[in-house]
C-alpha cells in the first residue's frame, strides 16, 4: 500500500514495496530550521532543506551513509533523489 502521511514538522511517504521515506524540518531535526522556524499562516512551516530517513516494511531504519540512518542538510534535489532511489528498489 502507499501513503502518504503528515506529521507536525514534515511528512513521510510509503511506497508500494514497503520503503518509507521520511523528510523533516523543524526545529529539532538536522537542518536549517534548526535555528529558528520560519512558519506563516498560507504555507505553513518552510525551510531550505531537511533531514531524511528510509525505513523498510518493518519499520527498522536502513543505513543511508557508513555511520548513520539519518542524513541532514538534504537540499529538495538530494531528497527527491532519494525519494525516486527506494521508490525504484
């Protein structure tokens, strides 16, 4: 089944083929909102980029780098990559 799912800072996606792609961007994730949000009544909270995490069927966290299943800083490019990565496995 996919899905899409909100959640206070950010969203999640879960494909087909049981991969779940968590993006987030709030003040307690690893990226620019870090620091301070910026929200406004018409779009919400916003920010230049955000943190990321994969989690398979069962929801266990998949290694994204050699230490770690959280990657921050991820630019829309880099978390639309990823998106399109698991959604093709």
């Amino acid at each position: 089944m996919s899905e899409f799912r909100v959640q206070e800072n950010g969203f999640q996606i879960e494909m087909a083929n049981g991969y779940t792609v968590s993006v987030q961007f709030g003040k307690y994730h690893y990226c620019s909102s870090r620091h301070g949000e910026k929200r406004d009544s018409w779009r919400g909270l916003q920010c230049s980029d955000a943190e990321v995490a994969v989690m398979d069927s069962n929801d266990k966290f998949i290694a994204l780098d050699e230490h770690d299943d959280v990657r921050g800083y991820q630019s829309v490019s880099e978390v639309i990559a990823l998106i399109n990565k698991f959604n093709d496995m």
